[in-house]
C-alpha cells in the first residue's frame, strides 16, 4: 500500500511540474505574440513620419462590421513574416472607412458624410476611387501618390508577395501578373 501511495503522489508531483511549465511556456508565447504587431498608424502621423523620412504607405481601410476585415487581424496581419515585411517597408495605417473626424490632407478638408445605413469618410472615398469594398489596401509612394488599390481578404504568401510588389518597385517595370509568374516569385 506504502508503494501504491509513493508512486502516485511521485506521479502526482511530475503531472503537476508539466503542467506548470507548460503554462508558463503558454504565458510566454502570448506575451512574445503581442509584442510582434504592425505598428499601426493614424493618417496624420504617418503623413507626418513620411515627410521626414520618405517611405510607402501601406492603408487597410476597413470597417468595424466588415468580417473580412477582422478575420485579416486574426490571421494575416498577426502573421510575424507579415508584421516583420510591413513594418520594415511602410509607414502602416489602418482607416476606419466610417470614422467620423475631419482629415485634411494636401489643402483640402475630408468629412465623414452620412448617408445609406452608414454613412462614409470622404478620404475613403477618395482612396478607394469610389469603390468602397472592405477590407481594401491602398499603396501610396514616397510623395503619397496612390500606387494601387487591391480590394480583399489576403493570405499569408500571396499578400507578402503583393507587398514586396510594392515596396521593391516592382511595379515600375512590370505587371503583378508578369512579375508573380516570374520564376521564384
């Protein structure tokens, strides 16, 4: 009976020990995941930063009711490969399409415009060129000039190769068909 009783208490202190580092492995895991996010921008600090320091911007325009768009959060843009990409190459914004503050970008003044069920931010609009579907992402040069407009949820690999697309310059040489079929890409 002794024996039965040692063993299982032994057995019972090793499944607690696994337990507990395992738990703390979990906890680590976490914290080090939550440091590892794109540093998201507002438009005005990222304007800001890009008139210092030239450098692309990367906008997800976005709603808070837009599925897609929260499913990107969770699963793209929590990706390290993507955070790492995105935040070495792009000042990144994230732009609520139906925000209701006022944005004055290059003189003129943006407003949130109700209307529909919604209503709609003019800078959405104008980024968007009027086709408002979300999530949607705009590329914008050094000197803000709308690059492209690529409309859609993305996964992992082939929203790294969109970016790099992007921000290699890519696409002053070619199409991102031309330039995704090329061997390698």
């Amino acid at each position: 009976m002794k024996k039965v009783a040692i063993r299982a208490l032994v057995l019972f202190g090793f499944f607690t020990f696994c337990a507990f580092t395992s738990n703390i492995d979990v906890v680590h895991n976490v914290n080090k995941a939550a440091v590892e996010e794109i540093k998201w921008m507002s438009w005005d600090d990222a304007i800001a930063a890009a008139e210092k320091e030239p450098k692309k911007i990367f906008i997800d325009v976005y709603t808070d009711w837009c599925g897609w768009c929260k499913r990107m959060d969770k699963t793209t843009f929590a990706d390290p490969k993507v955070v790492e990409y995105v935040n070495s190459n792009f000042y990144a914004v994230k732009f609520d399409a139906e925000q209701k503050g006022e944005i004055t970008f290059r003189g003129h003044t943006m407003k949130y415009r109700p209307g529909g069920r919604r209503g709609v931010h003019e800078l959405a609009i104008s980024l968007l060129n009027g086709r408002l579907g979300y999530p949607s992402y705009v590329y914008l040069d050094e000197q803000q000039n709308r690059i492209s407009i690529s409309p859609g949820f993305k996964q992992v690999d082939p929203f790294l190769k969109e970016l790099t697309f992007f921000a290699e310059d890519h696409y002053k040489t070619k199409t991102f068909k031309e330039y995704s079929a090329a061997p390698g890409k």
